[in-house]
C-alpha cells in the first residue's frame, strides 16, 4: 500500500534520536522547532502537574505527570499518522497544516491541567480546564512573556484556532476534519493508547499495559465514510484487549473505592472556601496555572475553613481516607441509585445517621459524612468502535466480540456506584454495632 507524500514534507517524520520514555523506553523524536514548543513555560509547567493527582496515596509510585504524558500521545500520534498515511482515502483528505495541527495537538491537549483540575472543574469556582488550555493556544493566556500561539504560528506556520477546533466539540468541525479528531478523541485514540499503560506502568500493575500496542496501530483503518477510525478484523485480539485494559483500570485505579475516598474529600473541602478566597477572572486563571501540586494544597488549606483543613490533613499530609458505609450499584440497584442523585434524598439519610451517632455517644460534624455521585458524564455507556472485517463490511465490535459485549454491563457495574463515605470514628462505631447500623433501604 503506498503512503501519501505528506509525511516525507514533514521534518519530525524523519527526525532521529529524541527524548526517551518510559514505559518501553520509547524514543520520541524531535526537530528544533518542535524542542521550542516543548520548552515552552506552557508545557514545561506540565512537569509540575502529577497525571493521578491523588492516586498516589493508594499506588505510591503513581506521581508521573502530564508532561511524559502529552510527549508519549506525541510520539502515538505520529505512529497513527504512520500507518493512516497509507489509506488514500485518508492522505488524499488532509494537507500538511492537518497533520501539523494533530500532531501539536496531541502534544498540547492537556495544557490548561491545574493540581486536580479532573477531581475539581465541577465545582463552581475552578474552571474547566479545557477554557485554559484553549487560552494558552490562542495567546490569550501568557506565561513567563511567551505567547505560544505565536511561537506556534513562527515555528510552524500552523493556525492556533486550527489545533484548537481539533480539541473542541466534534459537532463544530467540518465533515472533512471529524476523522482527524478521531485520533485524538475517540475509543481507539492516541490519548488512551498512552494513558492507559502509562497509568498502570506507574503504579505497578498490569491492566492497562497487556494490550499489544503495535499490533493495536497497526491494524487501524479508516471507515468507509471516511469519519471514524476503525480496527480491522485481524486486529480484533488487541482491540479486545485495549478495551479490557481501559475497563480494568477504572475497576482498579481511575474509579476505585479508596481514591474516590480521597477525592471526594477533596471536592468537599472546596466547598468550605472562605468568602474572597478565589479570585475572578485570568487573574485567577493565571493563579491556578502557576501552582504545583504540593503548593496547590498548601494554599487551599490556607483558603478554607476548619472543616475543609481536616479534610485535606486527613487526605493529603496523613493518609487516613473515610470510609465506605453505603455503596449501590447502578446495575443492581437502578431505582435507589436514580433516586440517590438527588441532595434531597440523600440529605434525611445523613441526618438520619448523625442522630444515631448522637445517641451512641459520638458526635459528628457536617464533613464527617460525605457523598461520591459520580457526574452523568462520567458514567455514561460505554464506548465501542467499528470492526472492519475482510468481507467489506464493518459492524460494532461488541457484535463480533462477546468478550467486547460484555464490558458494557461490566462497565456500568463497575463505575456507577454511588458511595456514602464516613469519617473512621463513625465507620469504627458502624462496625462495632453491625446489627443496629441503620440500613439504606429503611431510610428511604
């Protein structure tokens, strides 16, 4: 299959050496001009910025940060491009500043992160933090005198507004660029294919490493109408085993029980914030992208209340997570777990378990008990992908994988719990008393 002559006019396709990597000790090549966007203070900030936040409290050696991570979806992407290059159907779409712009964007997707910025952009105080990252793109947001959508534009001749748009909404691009985005946002993209074994390098266990990742690019193929990326059919094996990897490291690592302790006590320290502690508008946007994790936290413990410091004292100087007194299912307990995402609901069951406490001699406070309902977004179906088979045609492949199928339900049992969580002084008394601890459903 011949490839389009796109990569041969791109220097960083014949580019040697690079920067070393782990896991696997990839070698990530680099040009001069692509060295400038990597020391860049936008990036370099990066290194400050741990990918798990506090995960590293359950896996201890999980302190990697973003910045290995966006060089290693470098590195992916140009590996994607590699092998998509040799689809006409896919060179014959796009010109040089297309593949430019993925290539930077993949590089530059996770730019706008802050310390815990996934545990904490729900809150009405901190930013999404793709708004920053879009920011530092356009040089609306500068560091350190450096506006990186000029110095993109100097070295590359690349719109920011174009990489930008790859990292925004599908449903804002052209027909012709939706297939461009899938590699870096999709089911089969190169922000997985890094995460997922990178995560489970750093804390030392195999799930999401298992998947063969040559043999996993080496069978991607364009769709037929030229706007998803698929597997072909003798790539299956290894498409089964990324998604088997990506749903492992939600059961045990992203959604495990003991980091949501941890960062649902987070999230809830935030929300005693005395009044005036955040600032508004890019001066507290340039604020949240000059912390590092560990300046982040003394800060926010000097910004909140005396509720909010024994929640970060306990989560983040001693490691001492509450502990789970509820836990339901969406997959065995529809209706509750529905009827569970509503505060009033839930608020007469807390009640109800500060008054028991009370009559055995403890009292508790407000932030003793605490509620982990995961975001709608977070917990939505799982994704699935096409499979393009010899014959000429493609199919879901959850239709030619049972094992595919059955991560669907998996999933959903897996991450779609909604957890009350209690200080250990409850939990202990919990435990003591098992036949008088007040049941959910009596509650209800």
């Amino acid at each position: 299959m011949s490839s389009g002559r796109l990569l041969q006019q791109i220097p960083e396709f014949s580019a040697t050496g690079g920067i070393r990597l782990a896991p696997g000790n990839a070698s990530i090549p680099v040009t001069k001009r692509l060295l400038k966007i990597i020391d860049s203070p936008a990036l370099q900030r990066l290194r400050r910025i741990r990918q798990l936040s506090l995960a590293d409290r359950v896996y201890p050696s999980a302190t990697h940060t973003r910045f290995a991570h966006a060089l290693g979806v470098y590195g992916n992407i140009l590996d994607y491009l590699r092998k998509l290059d040799r689809f006409p159907e896919f060179f014959r779409a796009f010109e040089e500043k297309d593949y430019l712009a993925i290539m930077l964007a993949g590089l530059l997707h996770d730019l706008g992160h802050y310390p815990c910025s996934h545990q904490l952009d729900h809150l009405e105080e901190f930013p999404e933090h793709e708004l920053l990252t879009i920011g530092l793109l356009k040089g609306e947001l500068v560091l350190d005198g450096v506006n990186l959508g000029e110095l993109i534009w100097d070295e590359f001749r690349v719109e920011p507004d174009h990489i930008a748009a790859l990292l925004g909404p599908a449903r804002d691009l052209p027909p012709r660029l939706q297939l461009l985005k899938q590699i870096i946002d999709s089911p089969l993209d190169a922000d997985k294919c890094d995460y997922l074994a990178r995560d489970s390098f750093f804390c030392g266990i195999d799930h999401g490493s298992n998947f063969d990742r040559e043999r996993f690019i080496a069978n991607l193929t364009p769709s037929y109408d030229g706007r998803y990326l698929c597997i072909h059919e003798k790539g299956l094996v290894s498409a089964e085993r990324f998604q088997l990897a990506r749903y492992w490291m939600y059961r045990s690592v992203y959604w495990s029980h003991t980091v949501r302790s941890f960062i649902t006590m987070l999230s809830t320290a935030c929300r005693y914030l005395e009044p005036g502690a955040v600032e508004t508008g890019e001066d507290w946007w340039q604020r949240l992208l000059a912390f590092n994790d560990h300046n982040f936290m003394e800060w926010l413990h000097g910004r909140v209340s005396a509720p909010g410091q024994e929640l970060i004292e306990m989560a983040y100087l001693s490691r001492r997570p509450y502990k789970r007194l509820y836990t339901v299912s969406f997959n065995h307990e529809p209706k509750t777990y529905h009827l569970l995402q509503d505060e009033r609901v839930r608020q007469p069951i807390t009640d109800h378990f500060f008054a028991w406490a009370r009559r055995k001699g403890v009292e508790l406070e407000p932030h003793h008990l605490i509620w982990d309902v995961p975001p709608i977004y977070k917990t939505r179906n799982w994704e699935t992908f096409p499979i393009k088979l010899a014959t000429g045609i493609e199919r879901p492949i959850h239709q030619e994988s049972p094992v595919t199928e059955a991560l669907g339900p998996a999933f959903q049992q897996g991450v779609r719990k909604i957890r009350l969580f209690s200080h250990p002084k409850l939990a202990q008394l919990a435990a003591a008393h098992p036949d008088e601890r007040p049941l959910l459903k009596e509650l209800m």
